[in-house]
C-alpha cells in the first residue's frame, strides 16, 4: 500500500481534505484522534503513507500545545499545503466546537436533569474503551522492536509518577539516541525533498496576519481580549495532550480570573473527555460562560490557533531533516512515549468511569465490538449510549 504522490495530492480536493477531518472530528475523543487519522487518512483514503504519518505524530509532540490538532494541520498541510491546513483544521474543530457550544448551553441551562447525567456515564465507559483500542491500533504501528518497546514502557512507567510531559518527551529523544545508535548510519536526502524545504514566506505572512487580525478584533471588547491571552499562553506553554493542561486551565480560570467555580469547571472538563474532538475543547465551554458563543469561539482558536503559528514554518525544516538518521530515531522514541503515555491516560479515565458492573461490561463490550467489526465509531458510540440509558431506565441504574 502506497500514499498518493506530490501530483497526485494536488488532485485531492479541499472539501474532501474538509470532509474526512469534519468526519473525525464528530467520532474521534481526545487520544483516539491519532487512531482514527491513520484508519482514514493512511489505510482508506492512502493519502499518505504509514511513516509519514508517524513522524506527523512525532513532530506534533514536539511542538508546544495541542498534539492531536497539530498533527492534523501537519496531515493538511502535507496534502495541500495551507489550502490543505486550514480545510483540516476547520473541518476538525468545526463539529466538536459546536457540540460543546450547544452543550455548554445545556449545562447553564439544564445541568440538574437525571437523564444527562446517565447519558454522561455511559459515554464515558465507550470512550475509555476508544482509548484501547487506538492504543492497541497505535501500538502496532510504532512499537516494532525491544527499543520501541523499552522507551514506551519507560515513558508509561515515569508518568506514573511524574505528569511533566515535557521531561517525558526529552527523556525519551534521549533514550531513543542510545538505543537505536544513529551514529551508525549514514544520512540520506532526497532530491523531492529539498524542493520541500525552502520557507514559504506568504504562507508564514498570512499566519501571522489572520493572528494579528483576531487579535486586533478581539482588542474592541476586553473580556475577549482576556480570553484570548489566557487561552493563547495555556496552549503555548503546555507540551502533551489536553490532561497535562488542565492545572494551568484551572490556575487562570478558577484562581486568577474567577470565570467559573471549581464546580463548574470540573463539569467543564468532563465535557471535554465525553465529547468529541480534542479534550481541550473545554475552552469552547469556558468561553461560553464568560462570553456566550462569542467568547467560545475565540477561547477554542486562542488555545489552538498557536498551532499553526507553530508548524507553517517548521515545516519546511522538517522536509530536510525527516530522513536524518538521528531525526529518525528521535520520532521513533516519540512515538513509543505517545503509546505509554495513552496507556496512562486510559488507566486514569478507567478508574474515574468504570465505578461499577455496568459501566465496565459496557465498555468491554464496546472494545469487543470495534475490534472485531468494522462499525463505524459514530454508530458505537450513539449505541452504547443509547443502550446504556434503556438499561438505567428499565433497571434503574
């Protein structure tokens, strides 16, 4: 199986690039995303190639802020270039943004119904067996040899322990250094791929000015303002996915700004693991309450916008180095890490969602029906669900 060539990408429309990404945003929760993304991209539609898909998945963790939303710009891009960026990026926040928008008025509006609060305990379970399995289909993927092995088992062992996802990622790089040896190899370039690498100097202009645009709208009304600072530097500052976020999260909303009460917040979290998209789709939610639909749009592209000031001009740097030896096994060892520190993630949701009987055949069974069918994840998880709440309502649960 082989990715579509340069000529070939170019054949790709931008509502096909929108449509597959809008399609993963509406069934992909939080870790799962990276799963559902090779299923679509690389196994169906073979728009890029397994490799290049994991070092995507490597580079993503590298960069400050968002993995899952970096790594579908980096698809994007590969695919058609900004054009490509922008129709994946939108067509991946669009569903979960307006999910949680709509949700977000539920909550303020309706949050004591005993019928929400079961749907929430029943999406829960599905989703921690969607974390399963896109860590045994992500497993597969990146973990080949002893050396994977030994720094994915590292990396879930110190996460244990430690949830500094930045020393995690550098310890890893560096583990991946003395066991895959790259000194040993010879580096290879490849003549394509210096095309690629030369900086692109409008594409990196209109960043930055659509940026400054936001920026410059959002100066006329200072609560946006805020928003927007607070979120930009949360998702800035932060390595790792939406979990390694959230002290910070509750720092400036919480403690610093008071938008929410602990209550409020805590629900707002929850909402970002049982919706789809990436966890920290919990800005949507926090920029509703301050600001209406207004302040949720601006919070969700202040804490993800960041990642495309990011990755438009290290892109043309990772054309040149990809096939670097030492780069090579640095993404290897990353991408290991990412698996142990999935395995960390789901043990976590597990014990905060599986509390009983129930909640825990539920998600087993979840996890058998995606591993030994080929339903689509939309129609397991509205099932589950749905399944979940005939069961409260008959038994009583």
């Amino acid at each position: 199986m082989t990715a579509f060539s340069q000529s070939q990408k170019k054949q790709i429309s931008l509502q096909e690039i929108f449509w597959a990404f809008f399609k993963m945003g509406l069934t992909a929760f939080g870790p799962t995303m990276a799963a559902e993304a090779k299923k679509n991209i690389v196994k169906r539609k073979q728009w890029l190639n397994e490799q290049e898909f994991l070092n995507g998945l490597a580079l993503a963790q590298f960069i400050p802020g968002a993995t899952f939303v970096t790594l579908t710009i980096f698809m994007g891009y590969r695919l058609r270039r900004l054009a490509g960026a922008v129709a994946s990026f939108t067509g991946f926040l669009l569903p979960p943004t307006a999910l949680m928008i709509l949700l977000s008025y539920l909550y303020f509006s309706y949050s004591n119904l005993p019928l929400v609060a079961i749907a929430f305990r029943g999406l829960e379970a599905i989703v921690v067996a969607l974390i399963v399995n896109a860590i045994v289909d992500l497993g597969r993927s990146a973990i080949k040899d002893w050396q994977t092995l030994f720094v994915a088992v590292v990396s879930l062992t110190i996460a244990c322990f430690n949830q500094n996802v930045f020393l995690i990622i550098l310890l890893a790089a560096f583990l991946s250094i003395i066991v895959f040896s790259p000194w040993k190899r010879e580096p290879s370039v490849k003549r394509a791929e210096i095309a690629e690498g030369v900086f692109h100097w409008r594409e990196i202009a209109i960043v930055l000015a659509v940026a400054i645009g936001i920026v410059g709208i959002s100066a006329l009304y200072p609560v946006l303002l805020q928003l927007e600072n607070a979120f930009f530097w949360i998702g800035f500052l932060v390595f790792g996915n939406g979990f390694t976020m959230i002290p910070m999260i509750q720092q400036q909303v919480v403690n610093v700004h008071h938008w929410l009460n602990l209550d409020q917040f805590t629900a707002g979290i929850a909402l970002g693991q049982i919706t789809p998209g990436p966890i920290l789709i919990t800005a949507t939610f926090i920029g509703y309450k301050v600001a209406g639909v207004l302040g949720a749009i601006v919070a969700t592209l202040a804490i993800f916008y960041h990642c495309f000031v990011m990755i438009i001009p290290v892109m043309p740097i990772y054309a040149k180095i990809k096939d670097n030896p030492w780069v090579k096994a640095i993404f290897k060892g990353l991408v290991a890490s990412f698996v142990g520190l999935m395995v960390v993630v789901a043990i976590g949701m597990g014990r905060n969602s599986l509390t009983d009987y129930t909640t825990t055949v539920l998600s087993v069974a979840a996890l058998a029906v995606l591993r030994l069918t080929k339903i689509d994840v939309l129609w397991v998880v509205f099932g589950g669900t749905s399944i979940f709440l005939l069961l409260a309502k008959v038994f009583g649960l």
